[in-house]
C-alpha cells in the first residue's frame, strides 16, 4: 500500500487530550485518580442557553444554516464584542465555526501559504505549533521566561521577523500559563506587527476570566492599522460552560472573513444549527453566570497558589487570567521519585499519575518542559486533594 500523508504522519497527539484520555481510562477502571489536566469549565452550562438549545430542536431548527453562521448569531457578536471590548464590526465580518480552535485553523488556512512563517510565543497552547505545521507553515517559536511572566517583548518579537514571517499567533489570556498582556505591552507589540507588515492572529478565548480587577484589552481595539490586520478568535466555551456545544467565531477585515467562509463552506461547512441557537442566547442574554464563574475561578486561583507555594521543591506565579497554574519543576529536575529519573516535565507528570494518581499536563508540548500546568477548573475539595497527593508525593 503507498504511504500516507507525510504533513498528517507528522501530527502529534494533543498532549493535554492524552493525558485526560489516560485520567478517564484510570477513572474508569476503578483507580482514585484526580485530574487537573482538561481545559474546561466544570459548572453545567446555564439553564437558559440550554432551554434555547431545546427550544431550537422543537421548533425544528435542524437543517443547514449559511456557512458563516446565522445572521442573528453573527450579529449577537458584533453586539458582545462592542459591549465587552469596545470593537466595531459588521456581521459580514464575522465567522462562526465549530469551535474556537476550528476558526483559528480556518483563520490561518485564510492567511498561510507553504513555506510562511508564524511567530508563536512560547509556552504556547499545544495546538497552534502542530496547526501552523498541518497547513505547511513554520512555526518560529519566540520563548518567554517565568522571570519574564512568560510575555515576551516587543524587542524579541522583532529580531524574530524575517521576510518569511506572515503573522503572530497571541493567545491573550493565555494557556497554558495565565498570564494576560497589559494594554501598554500590546500596544508595543502591535506597533512592531503594524511596522513589519505582518498579521495577528489574536485568539482572545479566555478574555472574559480575568482577575485582581484587571481589564481586558482586546489587541484589535488599538487603532485602525492594527484591527486592519487582525483576526480575533473567540467563543463561547470558556465564558459559557459550553465546551461541548463547538461554538467558536473570527471576527476579521471582511476580505478575510470571505476567505475564511470559502474555506468552511467546502470542508465542514456551517456549526450545528441547534448549537448556533443556544450560543445566540449565550452572548444575548443575562451575564450573571459569568461573573459567577469568574469569582469562583478566581477564589480557586488565590487557594491552590498559596498552597502550592508553600510546598517544598515546587513553585508557581500567580496566574492573571484563564484558569490555569504553571508549576515550576526546575528544584526536581536531576532527582529521583518513586524510582524515576526526572530529566522534564514528561517524566513528572508520569510518575505523578501512576504514583501520586493525579493526572497533570507536562510543559514539553507547550514548549516549557521545566514546568507542569494545573487547571483549577474543579472543585476546592479536588484542589485540596490533589495538592496533599503532591505533598505526600514529593516526600516520600
């Protein structure tokens, strides 16, 4: 038989969804494990974007909907992303796709032509390094330290810009590491994107989860020349509990987003009618549950980095946004546990599943092997357990 595909045989499993796959194969089998590793809220999905879902297969909105998304949709986010970040768009600029991550793949099949470079700050969300590869581009990995927040600087984000650079991937609040840019440091970067011509592909997912009264600042919202060469990725799951239901939209220049419906109408075509429907209800109607969660998240944040701080051989930043902890494991690196080497992060959360049965996700696919990420979208009673397990772990 010939061989298959060279660019899909290079595809790497995601390193987050195998390790859940692994926490729920444990679970399954009856093993008392504890997982920090999946990147979802834990609380249901609000009583009133479920009853629009219902309502929707009752009144039998089950067929085929426009490729970009229904207009009362389309138009739902251009409300939402003027009342949250102050942007003004049209609804011909907008695209709806199945999920967040579905719209950034179609976003840089709209922009990436074989042989492009795509800066992507490291650490990074596992995904975009292997996305930027399945379309034929090349990632350029630009590192951030700890001692740096994990934000890289306008200054090395231009040394990294060569006449193969077509655009910057910007996860803002970032995952894995929490960090959230300042309004005065996107303004810096952006300057250096406007200046060197190149795109932002601005995925903005987690905007609505910031803490200690931050206020967002979308990158798209500091002047024409740099919404001009923006694609915003959004969505609804983080904000909404609605990781299930595969809503994501691109709010990008309108040339752009024809492009990008073009792509969707001859691969996977419009979402699921019946989610478009709840997902109208997400960014229309009442944002109380959303504030909710904030808090709760943030109530999480503040125990699970005090308590891990004070916890010998290990050590976190206090994450500003998102809801996730990146656990430094440079003091451990070179030891031995429970009869393992640890050299990196893949070793550390290994051992630390099999043996402290708690399921983690090493920093080697987010380009930070000297670190783990811990998501505290799970209950306090769950933090509290899994950071004894670390304790009794590490001392033993």
């Amino acid at each position: 038989m010939k061989e298959l595909s060279k660019i899909a045989s290079a595809v790497r499993a995601s390193t987050t969804l195998a390790i859940d796959a692994m926490f729920k194969q444990m679970k399954a089998d009856g093993v008392d494990v504890i997982g920090f590793g999946a990147g979802e809220p834990d609380f249901p999905t609000p009583d009133n974007i479920k009853e629009a879902g219902i309502t929707a297969i009752r009144e039998n909105f089950t067929r085929y909907t426009p490729t970009p998304g229904i207009p009362e949709l389309r138009q739902a986010v251009c409300a939402r992303l003027k009342a949250d970040c102050g942007l003004d768009y049209v609804p011909a600029q907008i695209v709806v796709a199945s999920g967040a991550k579905h719209a950034l793949y179609a976003a840089l099949h709209a922009l990436v032509n074989p042989g492009d470079e795509i800066i992507v700050p490291a650490p990074f969300w596992v995904t975009y390094f292997e996305m930027v590869r399945m379309i034929g581009g090349i990632p350029v990995i630009v590192s951030a330290d700890e001692s740096e927040h994990f934000k890289i600087t306008p200054e090395r984000l231009a040394a990294s810009v060569t006449p193969k650079t077509k655009a910057i991937l910007l996860n803002n609040p970032s995952n894995p590491t929490g960090m959230v840019y300042s309004r005065e440091e996107l303004q810096a970067l952006a300057a250096v994107c406007v200046e060197k011509d190149i795109y932002i592909i601005a995925d903005e997912i987690y905007y609505r989860l910031v803490y200690d009264g931050r206020s967002f600042t979308s990158i798209a919202s500091l002047g024409k020349d740099v919404k001009e060469r923006t694609i915003v990725i959004n969505g609804v799951s983080k904000s909404y509990a609605m990781t299930g239901w595969r809503i994501g939209y691109a709010a990008a220049p309108e040339q752009i987003a024809r492009v990008m419906a073009n792509y969707l109408s001859h691969s996977t075509a419009a979402p699921c009618s019946i989610a478009q429907k709840a997902a109208v209800e997400a960014l229309n109607g009442p944002q109380d549950t959303v504030e909710a969660m904030r808090k709760a998240f943030e109530t999480r944040r503040n125990h699970l980095v005090e308590r891990m701080n004070r916890i010998p051989g290990v050590s976190c930043l206090k994450p500003e946004g998102a809801f996730y902890v990146m656990m430094n494991l440079r003091e451990l690196l070179g030891k031995t546990l429970h009869g393992t080497p640890i050299h990196d992060a893949d070793d550390f959360a290994d051992v630390f599943l099999k043996q402290g049965l708690v399921a983690v996700v090493p920093g080697n696919g987010f380009g930070a092997p000297e670190f783990v990420r811990w998501s505290y979208a799970t209950s306090m009673e769950n933090i509290d357990a899994g950071l004894d397990r670390l304790e009794k772990f590490l001392a033993e």
